[in-house]
C-alpha cells in the first residue's frame, strides 16, 4: 500500500480555517484518498474522500493537488468539537479486494478557544 | 440504526485467560475487521475478513484468532492473555470498493494483568 506522510500535530484557534497537509508521493492512479477523524475516546469516524477532483461535504473540503501526490483536509471554521486526530489514508481494492484499512499515525490537532 | 456494536465495553483479564470480543453490524456489509490501538498511537490491523467464511491476517495477527460464520458477526478471540494485549480494540465494517465508508464501533478497553 503507497504510503502518506502527516505533521504529527497542529494547532488552530477556533472559527478560524484549519488546512491539514497530507503527503502521499507513491500515490498510484487508482488511490482513492481518504480522511478519517477520531475524537478522543472514540472510534474513528469518516470525514471525506477524492479520487482526483475537489471535493465538499457538509463537514469538510477536500483539495487535491493536480499531480496527486499531496491533498488537504480543510475545515472552513473549527469549533472545539473539531479537536482530533486526523487520519489520511490511500485505499485501492483494485482486483485484489483484499479489504484492509491501514491507518498512520495521523495529525493531532488542538483547537484553541 | 445500532450501526457497528462492540461488547464488552471493558474487560480486566488474568495472564493467561481467554476470552472472546464480540462485533455485530446490523449494515449487511461485507467487509469487517478489527484493530487495537494502543496510547498514544495509531490503529493496528489485527485481521479482517472479506465476506462469510473468509478471514486473513493485518498487521498484528498473533495471539489473536477470528472467524466469520455470518455476513453479521465477527468476533475477536483472544487465546491466552497477555499484558502486551492490554489496548483499546475497534471493529469496523464497510461495503466493498475503495470509495466506501467505514464505520466504527465505540471500543473495547481491555486490562490484562
């Protein structure tokens, strides 16, 4: 599985934009890119995904570089709630179908008030 | 909708004791898996399976076995307790394709003394 590179942490101040780096070099063409966020004593919940396009959802954008070897989580006002470990994760079943989920280390992120 | 459910919520065990982590999904997704997270750190892959009747190894299979009677259930068990298996486990489950999401249950803390 091609792997994503994450800062360990980072740090926002509350209603203000977060934009959370990923970079992930080894990218194959059929890599969905996916982000996952897991607060704290919980299990990790689904934020976004992209193949090759931007993309929005109502908890998050999603900017993918154009050679695809980085993309961006980006959370247009962080609240509290929003202070998690995120996750960026490359998913390709391809005609494998092998089902894993691999998970890094991910990016802490603390949101000040 | 219950979703993905983990029992028990904590566990303490001996040294050397056995026992079995339940998951059940109520989503009729094909895909399960289970992962340990340990503090401070990110999910393990600890074996997943692909369907009824098929399982394989992750990242981390060893002391633990799993098996997948029903599209339902897949449990976790764990042989002969170890405190190095002292961790939060999490089952997750998922339709096939790299586009979809994962859900995951709440956990299970699990002491081995």
């Amino acid at each position: 599985d091609a792997k994503t590179t994450q800062p360990n942490s980072m740090e926002s101040n509350e209603e203000e934009p977060v934009h959370l780096p990923c970079n992930h070099s080894t990218i194959s063409g059929t890599d969905y890119i996916h982000w996952y966020r897991q607060l704290p004593s919980q299990g990790p919940e689904y934020v976004i995904h992209g193949l090759t396009s931007n993309v929005n959802n109502r908890m998050a954008s999603l900017a993918i570089a154009e050679d695809r070897k980085s993309s961006t989580l980006i959370l247009h006002r962080a609240t509290l709630r929003d202070a998690a470990v995120y996750y960026c994760i490359l998913r390709d079943e391809g005609s494998s179908n092998t089902g894993k989920l691999i998970f890094g280390q991910g990016t802490t992120l603390q949101v000040k008030p | 909708n219950a979703g993905v459910t983990q029992t028990p919520k904590f566990q303490v065990l001996k040294t050397g004791q056995s026992m079995t982590l339940q998951c059940a999904q109520d989503m009729n997704h094909e895909y399960m898996s289970w992962y340990r997270q340990d503090p401070g750190m990110g999910l393990r892959l600890i074996h997943y399976s692909v369907g009824a009747g098929i399982t394989d190894q992750g990242e981390v299979p060893n002391g633990y076995n799993v098996s997948r009677s029903t599209t339902e259930d897949f449990p976790l068990r764990l042989l002969s307790a170890a405190p190095s298996q002292t961790s939060v486990y999490f089952c997750a489950s998922r339709p096939p394709g790299s586009y979809t999401e994962a859900f995951f249950g709440q956990g299970t803390r699990l002491t081995v003394v």
